[in-house]
C-alpha cells in the first residue's frame, strides 16, 4: 500500500500558490485495509476515505469508464491492482495529474510540470471529452491563473468546442453549473471564465441570456467600447476590483440582459432596459439555481442601476422612492453592495475604468439623514396608524432634502 500526495495541492505547490485542502490516492489498498487502519468512509460513487487524525481525503486509486450521456454517466473500478498512471490519466488537465510521494519525489507521467513551466492548460487524454464539468473546470482554472499568464492550450480549446457541438454541455446539471461559475467568480478574474465558456461555444447553452448580449451595440458616447457584452465583462472586472463579494460580481454581469431584448431597429439606444432585463435575469437564476442572495441583487441592479447612476439629479421624493423600492432601511448591507455593482457598472466602459463614482458616497449620505428621523418623537407628538406612516414619509423626504441643498453647497464651494 503506498499514499502519493495529488491534484491542486501539489499542482499550487509547484506554482507557489496559496493552497489549503490535500488529497491523496492510495495505491494497493482495500476498502477493508483502510477501515482496518482507523480510516472512515465517505464515498458514495467510489471508496474515499477520511484519515483518522488529519481528516484528509484518501481515495483509492480507480479507473472511470463511460456508460451514459453527462458527467454522472460513469462506471468506477478500484482495486489494488490499479496503478497510479492509470488513475492519474483519468484526470482532467495535466496540472492536476501530477503526484507527489511522502519524501517529495514527483510522479509525472503526463508532463504536467513541464505545462505549468509553459503555463498551459491541457487535457491529460481524449477521455476529457466525456465529462463536460471539465468544460466548467477548464474555464475556472483560466480565471484562476490568468494572473499568471496561464492559457488553454489550442488543442485543449478545440476539444472543449467539439464537446459542446456534441451535446455534452447540454447534460450539465444546473446545481453544478452554479458550483463552478460561483467559484470562479470568486477568483481575480472572473470575467476570464465568462469568455473562455464563449470561446468554447458553452455560455450560448448554459447561459443564453448573457451570451445574447455579445454583438449589440449601444451609444458610443457613453459607452466606447459600443458592444454591451464586452461591457459585461468589464463590469465584472470592475467589480472584481472593488469587492470580493460574489454578489456583487454576479450582479454587476447581469445588470444589463434587457439590452438583448431591445428591437434591433432602436439600436444603438435601449430604452426601458432595465424592466426588461427582469425577465432574463430571473429565468438564468431559476435555471442555474442560483441562491436568493444573488439574485435578488442581481435584479435591483438590472432595475434600478440608472437610478442610482442619476442620483444627484433625483429630486428628494424620488430618492426617498427609491430607498423603500430597494429595502434599503431594513437591507442597508444589500443597498452598500447595490452601489458597489453600480460603481462596476459605471466604471466598465473603455476609458471611464478610474472614474470617480461620487453617486455611491451621495446615497449613503442621504440614507443616513434620512434614518435620522426621529420616529419615537412622532409617536411623542400623537402621529399613529395610517398618518403616522405619511409623516415619517414626509420627514424623511424633509431630511433627503436637507442633505441634498447641503451636498449642493459643498460641491459649490469645492468649485469655487
């Protein structure tokens, strides 16, 4: 029985690259001989075992085959007699079929080392094609390491494209899908696994309202990069600057899926994008079983993102409308991270990327003054019920406005 140390550990180890979870394959082993040195099953499709003491992961080494159509369509064979080479070969990317034994030796039969010094990301064998989450992978791991200047090798990229003419895409489960893009957005550049699933032809069948953005154009005014998809990209990369909230990154790439839906013959302008993009946004986050937390962001900021764009110019009323439309007052965490996916937004346009977002600092003023309002000295006052209602209103407005003609007098003197 021998242990080898496997995949992302020793792939970021090599890349000197911050890691924290270790996996390890065993060679020569039976389920029984790991129950029998204390170790505890959790492996429900093949035998993975937790260590005693570490808690570490242990799978056998196995070989797949497959039987059926999407990424659940395997059969598993472990047995003692199954070698390293052969579970590594069934591996996704090189990078991850790389081993290491207990005194630091590495096992290497598929030139992984030798593609991280190239940094290239590449199918280990033909078997990549039969499990289309490697798609997913592949997209996520260009996302992580294109810091690092890593790409996917031509090859690779061709075989992610026949994969997808094939049908394969179209077995993911939803579940998984959002498993992967909610890692990936995590990453430093997330807008990377958006385009590399594009290039490969995948976003088109997992998310079609988003890959419909590419090819419209909008007004070269205000946005010189004219096409809204390559606009999306740039917001999620602004957002990826001013937060690592995944919310928020997600938000700020779905804020404009109305624009897909504008009748070509009012290009390049999109009026009334907003309420449209609604609709989309809700079907991909049903789709992909997206948790409510990013969604219901993500459809404030498809809403009410130019709202918040015109801010300064909303009269007190409005934005007192639009604090209550948003819940700011009771979700003032969700109403921060509204304005942070309208700063992306704002921000992700050719030459606008250092821009000062003022908008942002001028609403979470007029909040504050507003949450000022002294509600217990109403009451004190006998306001109650229906009019009690209609006067904090009036109140808050009252503060908004204030705030505002104070706001106004500062920019007045700044200038002067």
């Amino acid at each position: 029985m021998q242990t080898y140390l496997v995949g992302g550990a020793v792939r970021d180890s090599l890349l000197g690259y911050p890691f924290s979870e270790k996996d390890w394959v065993v060679v020569g082993a039976t389920p029984e001989q790991m129950a029998a040195l204390g170790f505890t099953s959790v492996g429900k499709d093949f035998p993975v075992f937790l260590h005693p003491e570490t808690k570490e992961e242990h799978a056998l080494a196995r070989t797949e085959r497959k039987t059926a159509p999407g990424y659940t369509g395997f059969a598993f064979h472990c047995a003692p007699d199954v070698s390293l080479e052969e579970d590594l070969q069934r591996r996704d990317l090189t990078i991850n079929a790389i081993a290491m034994t207990e005194t630091g030796d590495l096992i290497d039969p598929y030139g992984g080392a030798g593609d991280i010094a190239r940094k290239q990301l590449r199918h280990v064998s033909a078997a990549f094609a039969e499990d289309p989450v490697r798609i997913l992978r592949v997209a996520r791991f260009a996302a992580r390491y294109h810091h690092l200047d890593f790409q996917v090798a031509p090859e690779t990229r061709q075989l992610m494209q026949q994969m997808v003419k094939e049908g394969e895409a179209d077995h993911l489960v939803a579940e998984r899908v959002w498993k992967e893009m909610s890692r990936a957005l995590g990453e430093k550049h997330p807008e990377v696994f958006i385009q590399t699933l594009r290039d490969c032809g995948a976003l088109a069948r997992l998310m079609p309202e988003l890959d419909a953005l590419f090819g419209v154009p909008q007004t070269p005014k205000h946005h010189p990069e004219i096409d809204t998809g390559v606009h999306s990209l740039m917001c999620l990369t602004q957002a990826s600057r001013l937060t690592e909230q995944v919310a928020v990154r997600f938000a700020a790439l779905m804020h404009d899926l109305g624009k897909a839906l504008t009748p070509p013959e009012q290009w390049p302008r999109h009026i009334g994008h907003e309420a449209l993009g609604i609709a989309p946004v809700k079907a991909l986050c049903a789709r992909l079983t997206v948790p409510n937390d990013c969604r219901d962001l993500a459809l404030l900021c498809a809403e009410f993102h130019l709202l918040v764009h015109r801010a300064e110019e909303l009269r007190p009323a409005r934005i007192q409308q639009l604090f209550v439309q948003t819940d700011a007052y009771r979700r003032p965490e969700r109403f921060a991270q509204l304005l942070l996916a309208c700063e992306a937004d704002a921000r992700g346009r050719t030459g606008f990327e250092h821009r000062p977002y003022p908008q942002a600092d001028y609403l979470t003023g007029a909040l504050a003054a507003a949450n000022r309002v002294d509600i217990k000295a109403l009451l004190a006052q006998g306001h109650q019920g229906a009019q009690l209602g209609e006067q904090i209103e009036r109140e808050k407005v009252n503060a908004i406005a204030h705030y505002k003609s104070q706001a106004q007098q500062l920019r007045n003197a700044d200038n002067d």
